[in-house]
C-alpha cells in the first residue's frame, strides 16, 4: 500500500530545474570570459616591382625613383664625428676631439680649458680651490678635427681674425705661406688674399665648425639650383650638447642655408 502511494507521488510531482538552471547562468558566461578564440585577419601587403616579388605575376616595371630636384642637405652630428650628406651620398666624416673653455664667476682671470670626455658625467674641478666648475661657468665648446684613432690633431692656416685659409680648390691650407702666394680666406663669398706679410697668417687647430662651413659653401655653389639650396637638416644624437648644435647652426647660416630643420638621429 505503501509503495503504491510513493509511485503516485512521484507521478504527480514535476523534477525541479531552477538549481541547474542558475548553476548554467553562471557557469556559461565563466566559460565564455575564459574561452580563447582564433582571431583572423587580412593584411595587404604590396612587394617591390620589378623584382619578381609579385604574388600575382612578374613585374618588369622598375620602381618609381625621386626624380625631383630637391637636395635633401643633412649634417650628422654624434660626440665624435660630424658627417655631411645628401641624396646623391656622403663626404668623408670628420672626427674630432672635444674640449671646454671655464671662466670662474668671480675671478674672470681663471680661464682654462679642458678636453672632454662624454663617458664621463662629473664636471671640471676648479684649478685653485678645486671645486666643481659650474655649467654657466662653461663659456666655448672648441670641436677640432682629427685623424680617425683619435691620435693627432689636424692643423690648418688661419690669419690674425681667426679665418680659415683655403687654396683655390677650397682645400684647408696646412703649409705656411709665403709672400705672393694667392690665398682665400673663407668669408661669404670667399676672399682671394694675395700674401704681402706671413707673419699675418698662422698654423693652428681645424676647427670642425670653420670645416663644415667651407664644406657647406662648397655645396651651395655646386647644388645652387636645388629645390631645397637653401634648407638643412641638423640630425644629432640624444647626447648631443646643445650649444654644439647652435654652433652648427651659426655655421650653416653663414655659408647662406637660412632653412634650418632640427632632427634626432637614431643609430
């Protein structure tokens, strides 16, 4: 009798699903969060022609080359080397040894000069109380050429003003001068100098600002049709100081490239 009532029970009674269900509401999106799925994509990608790198078929057609008139004048600078280029190439660098002229603050009869070393953070010690020199105390930064190991100075013939002496060729004068040998001196346009007083002239240290503006005015002469004659870009490492890019700057002005665009050379 017993189980007959337990049958009939079980009959009537409906199986309850709400505990399943919610248990489904929260595991699904469980599943879905943690699921990972492929992601595809299409990227378009158009190779050199001309090169038989074409997918689809052979390309004879050569690539389309800049064929405008425009110079593209750069003057890389890094804490050794200078470099002057273009787009049709590159002239040789110029290495160069730096150094930095201090006047004390209080005692302007203090006036020394150091080489630099850019690996080296910590300033100057003054010469008599031997205090660290300060950065405003930092009157020149004097850049004179060098041979490629850093070994020897380059000298070059400069007159009493402080010019630089070049032959006909535009090439530095290296060699004391005599009386009446012709001469120019790299002012804008360059003036020819017949020698009447050696003693006027002198040997001294290239400077690598006086090369890049005898350079530059080598350029402008040559390249004067350029779409860009008279724009320069100044590329320089993060390490660069900026008083040797002003002075780069002062030397591209001179030699008539009043366009001046700073870059930042990534090596």
């Amino acid at each position: 009798m017993a189980n007959r009532a337990m049958k009939k029970q079980w009959e009537t009674q409906e199986m309850d699903f709400k505990t399943f269900m919610s248990l489904m509401v929260v595991l699904i999106p469980m599943l879905l969060i943690c699921a990972q799925f492929a992601k595809i994509s299409i990227i378009e990608i158009k190779l050199p022609e001309g090169r038989g790198s074409q997918t689809v078929k052979k390309v004879a057609k050569p690539p389309k080359q800049d064929d405008s008139n425009k110079l593209l004048l750069t003057a890389i600078i890094t804490d050794s080397v200078v470099t002057l280029g273009a787009k049709g190439g590159f002239l040789p660098s110029v290495f160069y040894k730096e150094y930095h002229r201090y006047v004390d603050k209080d005692n302007k009869a203090i006036d020394f000069t150091v080489p630099y070393d850019p690996s080296k953070q910590e300033p100057p010690k003054h010469p008599v109380s031997g205090r660290p020199m300060e950065i405003f105390e930092r009157y020149d930064i004097y850049l004179y050429a060098c041979t490629q190991d850093y070994s020897e100075v380059i000298k070059c013939l400069y007159n009493k003003m402080g010019v630089m002496v070049t032959d006909a060729n535009s090439l530095p004068v290296s060699e004391p001068v005599n009386v009446g040998d012709t001469i120019f001196e790299l002012t804008n346009p360059r003036k020819m100098v017949v020698v009447e007083d050696p003693s006027q002239y002198e040997i001294k240290q290239l400077s690598v600002y006086d090369n890049l503006k005898n350079n530059l005015l080598n350029v402008k002469e040559r390249f004067k049709d350029a779409e860009d004659a008279d724009a320069i870009i100044i590329a320089a490492e993060n390490q660069v100081l900026y008083d040797k890019i002003i002075q780069i700057m002062d030397a591209a002005r001179e030699a008539d490239f009043p366009s001046i665009s700073i870059a930042k050379l990534r090596i």
